[in-house]
C-alpha cells in the first residue's frame, strides 16, 4: 500500500513535500469551501438543481458568510 504521503496531493504536489504553511493554506480553503457549499445547499431538495432554488447573490452573501465563520 502506498503512503498517503506519496498519493494525497496538494496542488498536484504529493502531501509529504509540501511546506506546513502550504498544507494548513489548503485545508482552510477546502474548509471554506465545503462550509459554502454546505451552507448554499442547507434544507434545498436533493434532486432540484441549485440555481432553480439559488440566486447569484444568494450565493455570493452565503459564500462571505463561510469565508467569515
């Protein structure tokens, strides 16, 4: 079995050789960015599309709302 060390990338990068800084850089953006999604989704229907039920400044606001939480 392969180490995540070598198979988990960063900016197509394996994990191992990428800095902290640049690690800690990464997983704050994916944190931001699931929260978002998470938030802009909240209580829609599964199978609806996002747009029908979302607007572009819903999106906006709800993704400064992830970016400050």
């Amino acid at each position: 079995m392969a180490s995540l060390l070598e198979t988990f990338k960063i900016a197509g990068r394996p994990l191992g050789d990428v800095t902290v800084e640049e690690a800690r850089r990464w997983s704050k953006r994916r944190k931001r960015d699931a929260l978002f999604v998470e938030m802009l989704t909240d209580n829609l229907p599964a199978h609806d599309v996002i747009r029908s039920r979302r607007t572009a400044e819903d999106a906006r606001r709800i993704f400064e709302e992830a970016a400050n939480a």
